[in-house]
C-alpha cells in the first residue's frame, strides 16, 4: 500500500507547479511508494501556518515566513526541505510609463498587495535594506487578480505599484491582454534583498521523523520531475491543465519558463545543485528578517533547513545555473 501524503500548495494549480504535476503524472510519486494529494492554497506565506495548523504533510511555502516563526517558536512543526527558488521571486511592479524608477521613488505613493502577498509581508525588510521609509507608503489590500490590478494601476492611477512575484504579475498581464515587458517595470526584491530565498518544499518534522524515507522519495520524485519540465516545459504545461481546465495556457507556459530562468536559474543552483540552500545565506536573511521584523531571536539555518533528504548532488539539477 502507498503512503497517503497531502500536500498543501501555494495558489491554485498554475504553471510553476508543474514539476510536482509531472512528478505524479510520469510515476515518479508512486515508483516510491507515495500517493501524493494536491490542495490549492492562496500564497507562498499562508502556506507555512497551514502546515503548522496540521492536517497535511507537505507544503510549497515562502522560507521567509518560516524564518519568522521559527524565530518567535523555534519548536514549531514545519521544515523546508527542498529550495525550489535559489533567488527571490518577488517584487513591486510599477507602470514602465510612470515616475517609480527606484525604491526611493515609492515615497508619498499608494502600493496594492493580495492580503497574504509573501512579497507584502517582507516590505519591511525591503525598507530596511533600501533606506525607504515605510512609513511614507500606502497600501491597499485587495483580492482582485493581478490581471486587473495592473490595466486599473496603469488606466487610473489608483495605485503606483503592485506587490507580487515576477512571473506571477508577468503572467497576468499578458491574461489582460497586455505585453509585459512593454507595460510594466520591476523593483525586484532579488537586487535588494539578495540574502532572501523564495519557495521551498516543507514537511512536518512528524511526518519526516516518522517516515524519512517517504520525504526522501517525494524529493527525489520532485527532482525527476524538475528534470521532466525543462526537458519538455510543453507537456508539463499540460499536467496542469489536466487539474485546471481553465488554465491560461500560454500565460502559465511563460509563467514556468519565466520561473525556471528567473528565480531557479542563480548561480548559487550550479554550485549546489537545486534543492539545497546556503547555510550562511539563510542566516544572513534570518538576520534581516529579524531586525526588521523586531524579532529578538535569529533561528539557527538547521531549524529552518534540512538537507539530509535530498538526492545526491550528481543527480540534482545544475544546468540552469548562469
């Protein structure tokens, strides 16, 4: 009998999860005895409390959400265990017509975030690392879709700037109907805040005490799976189709293409192959998580990354590496 394992995801089925589609699609899950359950999650940083809560297994969640609870309550459940993003996704898009060249320009202007925006929720830490005041920005929670933030932020001025992920905010402009590199410019989080990582793959330390070989297969199936979407980032696109029939298809193709050749594609993946994470990086950003955030405690990089479950270096990704 499989293992039953329920994973918790950071949005609804899109194109950046399609290695782990692929994975369950091309038996890599079941070749290693695991029946993987996917549920759609609404951000990169509610996914970490979820996973906490109980109730799942595994989750795609921001590491810099983690750090943070790991600093207030060190004995907290989740574990990243595989670092999908090896630089930060994030962003603040601004209309590519409009006064916001820099961070400093941000001063006196409106922002737009979804509530639970893993790039919103480090705002202060992008402050702090640019000399913003934070203070002298406003900004409006709102749960309209990205494909209408940016044609209201460029038609009305309502706001000046959209927090979000690069290929996340890239992929619904082109929904809109809008070309993305023509419309909109980026204050990508990557060049500020370079300490930070994006989304890893994060057990429950039950689950990994309890059945270390299940965590080892489910990475080293997510690695194959990896493998199977830039070798063929076509039929990966349709492994999520296959749960999303309403997917967007040539907006999700640029969205994981983007995604592997943007926040997957750092130097740091060719170094140490994909999946693992830089210990003296992860406390660096747990420091400047900590000082922004008033946090009195920075976390050790073990409680918040453990590598011993991932597959060998010879068989993690490397190539993407610039």
């Amino acid at each position: 009998m499989r293992q039953q394992v329920k994973f918790f995801l950071n949005s609804f089925f899109s194109g950046p999860q399609a290695p782990f589609f692929l994975a369950a699609d091309n038996g890599h899950f079941e070749r290693h005895g695991l029946e993987v359950h996917f549920t759609e999650g609404e951000s990169l940083a509610y996914s970490v409390p979820v996973l906490a809560r109980g109730g799942y297994e595994v989750a795609y969640g921001d590491m810099n959400t983690l750090i943070e609870m790991k600093s207030v309550d060190p004995s907290s459940s989740p574990l990243a265990v595989w670092a999908m993003h090896n630089r930060s996704p994030y962003t603040i898009a601004v209309d590519a017509d409009g006064p916001v060249m820099g961070p400093a320009d941000l001063a006196g202007r409106k922002l737009v975030s979804h509530p639970e925006d893993a790039a919103w929720k480090l705002f202060p830490e992008f402050c702090a690392a640019t000399g913003l005041d934070i203070d002298s920005v406003e900004v409006e929670p709102s749960d309209l879709g990205h494909d209408e933030m940016v044609p209201i932020m460029r038609d009305t001025g309502r706001w000046e700037g959209i927090f979000g992920f690069v290929n996340t905010v890239r992929a619904h402009t082109i929904e809109a109907g809008l070309d993305p590199d023509k419309v909109l410019r980026h204050l990508e989080f990557r060049h500020y805040l370079p300490e930070l990582y994006g989304g890893a793959v994060m057990v429950t330390r039950e689950f990994a005490a309890n059945h270390p070989q299940a965590v080892r297969g489910l990475l080293a199936a997510i690695n194959l799976g990896l493998k199977d979407a830039i070798a063929d980032p076509d039929a990966a696109i349709a492994a999520v189709a296959r749960r999303n029939p309403k997917l967007d298809i040539k907006a999700n193709r640029a969205r994981l293409v983007g995604t592997l050749g943007l926040e997957m594609a750092g130097p740091e993946g060719g170094r140490i192959g994909i999946g693992d994470a830089d210990d003296g990086r992860i406390v660096a950003g747990a420091a400047l998580i900590c000082k922004a955030k008033g946090l009195a405690r920075v976390p050790a990089a073990s409680e918040v990354f453990d590598r011993q479950y991932l597959p060998p270096f010879t068989e993690r990704v490397t190539s993407l590496a610039e």
